[in-house]
C-alpha cells in the first residue's frame, strides 16, 4: 500500500446518516486519500466533502470520488472486483446487521473477499475510528498475504 490509500465507504441505508456524520467529522484525514463508494452512498460523500470544504474554504478532496453502483445493482460486486484486483487498501462498510437486505448474499461475499485479500475493514463507526486514527493510515504499508497456490493447484474430482 502506498502512503495515500485508496479508501471504499460503503452504507446500508440505515446506516447512511451514520456514515456521513463519521465522513463529515473525519474530512481532513479522508482528503489526503482517494475514495470508492458504492450507490447512494458516494452522491451523500461527496455532498458532504464539498459543504465541509465550503465551511473550511480551503479543504477539498484530493481527487473526485470513484462512484459504482449501488449494492443491490452489482456496486458490492465492483467493489469486490476491485479489491482482488489490488485497487482498495481499505473498506470501510457500515452494515446494517439487523435489516436483511435483497443483496445479502453480494455483502457476504464482499466481506470475505476483503478477508481473502487481508483488506482492512471497519463495519462500525468504532472499528472505523479505531482504523482511520491508526499511525498506519500515512505510512506505506505491505499487508501480509496468504499464500493461495495449494488451493489453486489442489486436485478435485474429474482431474
């Protein structure tokens, strides 16, 4: 990971308020990095980022927010893309752990992919303080990565 990361917020509807109220208190630090959002999620950003930057007058994100599709629509799928591609350093998923969604199968799958890739990720607004506030968050970073080959080369039934 380079010293800026490459940073996905991704919410719930539920947990959209929460999300920019974190987005909005932690402006300053997330302007140093480059953002991913899924959906809605990233239109409720990057409003949030411009009235911070109007109130500041001088702070505005460093590159404008990399926005895919909402969840349900395939976003999580993208986003899940991305990280095995190696474009996302870090998630940052606010979930709703008590409203089933229509696409919970996709945010499982995006929660394990970020695991398989050993992505940092915050699905709370404490977990997310704890990560943004990390002394890592400004320094280049190589995570550890496990090594899939004897997956990949196991042998299964018809080989």
């Amino acid at each position: 990971m380079k010293q800026s990361k490459v940073i996905a917020l991704v919410a719930h509807d539920n947990r959209k308020r929460d999300l920019i109220e974190w987005v909005s208190w932690n402006h300053a630090l997330l302007a140093q990095h480059s953002l991913v959002c899924t959906g809605t999620t990233g239109r409720l950003v990057e409003e949030a980022l411009v009235r911070k930057a109007r109130e500041a007058k001088s702070l505005t994100p460093t590159s404008p927010i990399r926005k895919l599709k909402s969840g349900p629509l395939g976003g999580d799928q993208q986003l899940g893309a991305l990280i095995a591609e190696g474009h996302i350093d870090i998630v940052i998923f606010f979930w709703d752990p008590m409203e089933p969604q229509p696409h919970d199968v996709d945010v499982k799958a995006l929660l394990r992919i970020a695991v398989v890739y050993n992505i940092p990720m915050a699905c709370s607004r404490s977990s997310a303080d704890f990560l943004i506030s990390s002394p890592l968050l400004n320094k280049v970073y190589k995570p550890a990565l496990t090594d899939y080959s004897g997956y990949i080369k196991r042998k299964v039934d018809g080989d």
